[in-house]
C-alpha cells in the first residue's frame, strides 16, 4: 500500500507513447490492454465510462498517446502495477498513416477498389442523399450548387454526425436505412460529405466497416470529404471522389444552361431540317407538275397525229369504194 501511495503521488497523472497490444472488452465494459515499446510492456485498464469517451477507436498494433494514471496492487502475492487510462489520442500524423495504409493494403488485397466494381452516377438524378452533418456549412453549400444547376433534383438531407469514433456506425445504420426503402423515395445517388479537418477527425471515413458496407451499395455514391488534398478509403470504395462537397454537387447534376442551349442548339437543327426537307419536297413536285404539262402537250399532239392519219385513211377508203 506504500508502495501504491508512493506510485500514485510520483506519478499523478502522465503520458505515455506506446504501442497498443492485445486488447480484452470483458463483460462489464471495462477494457483490458497493454502498452508496448520493443519489448518492455505495461499493463493498463480503461474503465467503462472513459472508454465510451474515447475520441478514437483502440485497435492493437497502433501507436497512441495515452493518459492516466499510475496504480499499483497486490496480486498473487505480489505488488504490480499498471496505468488507469482515461484518454487516447493518436501519436502523431505518422501513427494515422500507417494505420490507413494497413488498411488500405488489407482492403486492396480483397478486392474492395477494384474499378470493374464502380457503376455509372445516372445522368439526372431525380433524387440525391446526402449524408453529412445537419449544423455545418456543407449540406448549404450542396443544396444552393443543386438549385443552381439543375433545380428539378430533390435533396434529401441523411443527417449525421461526420466525426467522433462511432460515427461511421451512424452512416452504416442510414444505408441499411436508405436501401429499405421503396424505390419511389430511394436516392438516385449517395452523397457522403463533409468539410475539411485533421487526419483525426477524418478516421470515420477509414473504418473497414465502413468501407465494407459501401463496397455492397447498390445505389450510385460520390465522396467528398474534405478538401481536395483530403483522401480516405472512402475515396476509393465510391464510384467517385469529388475533391470537395461543391464539385460533387457539380459532378452528380448536369448544368441547365448547357442543357437549354443544347436543345437550342437542336431545336434550330431541327427547323433548318425541316425547311430543307420542305424545300425539296417542293421542288420535286414543281419538278412532277412540269413533267406532267410535258406529257400532256406530247399526249395532245400525238392524238392530233393519229386524228390526222385516221382522217386521212378514211378519205382514201371512201375514195376507193367509190
């Protein structure tokens, strides 16, 4: 007990950067790990309302910063010691990089960015879901670029929380949600957005989980998290990334002006066609009429020619019998 008093007044609180071992969730919610550097380890313990708090999802053979504190007791007879862990962050931006590119490897193995997988967006979308947070400035910035571009799409707003260690679990419960619906309310197209941020705060959009439910959509998705610089595995699971939430929604609807000019452009085709097809419809029939006055002048001057012979052949008959 002197020696667990000494540990805890010693040690207060403190940080320790290391790498996450096995990891045990036992039935009352209370987290079992260690921490692990070559080979010296330390036993830890989360317990149940600490580790619901955690900003990030603890997985084994990643490197975190982790605070608590230090305790010790006696087990088996003997004095051990180990950490109460309350917070978890990641060390840094290489520790979120090797841990994407572990995934992203894993990911490319099975399969999961092949491109024979991708289908074509619909080239206008009755309606478009977009899957980003409610309070932010994105889902506006989608909405006004629709309106603009082609105001005949609906935007129906799947609103959910874009960070946070669960959040990708809230986007896999509104796609199980958007796929049961019936085909009259279902989107033409997924849009998953958000705006910029760290690589922290992106981790949502790098969850296998995720990943894995989107690869099975059978509805059309764009993603377009962060900012153009910003990639995820989100990125390469969807059918296509758009480099921000404005240019997904220039990519998922097409521009009205080019449309109406388009169809300006046809519909002036059209009467030049029109007038064309007129015209010599026309001239072929000025063509017809003067065969046909041709052929009735050579009509009546061949009958004047036999009106003539007969005459003729029946005068020198008569003549004869006379």
């Amino acid at each position: 007990q002197l020696l667990s008093d000494l540990l805890e007044e010693k040690f207060e609180y403190v940080k320790l950067v290391g790498e996450s071992g096995p990891i045990t969730f036992a039935n009352s919610g209370h987290v079992y790990f260690s921490i692990k550097e070559n080979d010296e380890v330390i036993s830890c313990i989360c317990w149940k309302g600490s580790f619901e708090k955690l900003d990030l999802k603890l997985e084994e053979g990643t490197e975190y910063n982790f605070y608590g504190r230090v305790t010790s007791y006696s087990k088996f007879g003997r004095s051990v010691y180990q950490l109460i862990i309350d917070q978890v962050e990641y060390s840094g931006v290489g520790s979120i990089l090797k841990l994407i590119e572990d995934r992203k490897k894993q990911l490319l193995e099975e399969g999961f960015f092949d491109e024979k997988h991708k289908v074509s967006l619909p080239k206008y979308p009755k309606r478009i879901g977009v899957l980003t947070s409610a309070s932010g400035s994105v889902i506006h910035d989608i909405i006004h670029r629709v309106e603009e571009r082609f105001p005949l799409t609906e935007i129906h707003l799947y609103s959910t929380p874009v960070q946070g260690k669960d959040s990708h679990l809230n986007i896999i419960e509104y796609l199980d949600l958007i796929e049961s619906l019936k085909t009259e309310k279902k989107p033409d197209l997924l849009i998953f957005a958000r705006g910029g941020g760290s690589l922290e705060e992106m981790m949502p959009f790098n969850e296998i989980d995720l990943i894995k439910r989107v690869f099975e959509l059978k509805i059309p998705s764009i993603s377009a998290i962060g900012h153009e610089t910003d990639f995820t595995l989100l990125d390469l699971v969807c059918d296509l990334r758009a480099p921000t939430p404005t240019a997904a929604a220039e990519i998922a609807v097409p521009d009205k002006n080019q449309i109406l000019n388009f169809l300006k452009d046809k519909n002036s085709s059209l009467s030049e066609l029109l007038k064309q097809k007129i015209k010599k419809t026309e001239k072929s029939i000025k063509n017809f009429d003067s065969s046909i006055n041709i052929f009735s002048r050579r009509v009546y001057e061949t009958e004047n020619k036999i009106n003539i012979f007969l005459n003729s052949n029946i005068k020198n008959l008569n003549n004869f019998f006379i």
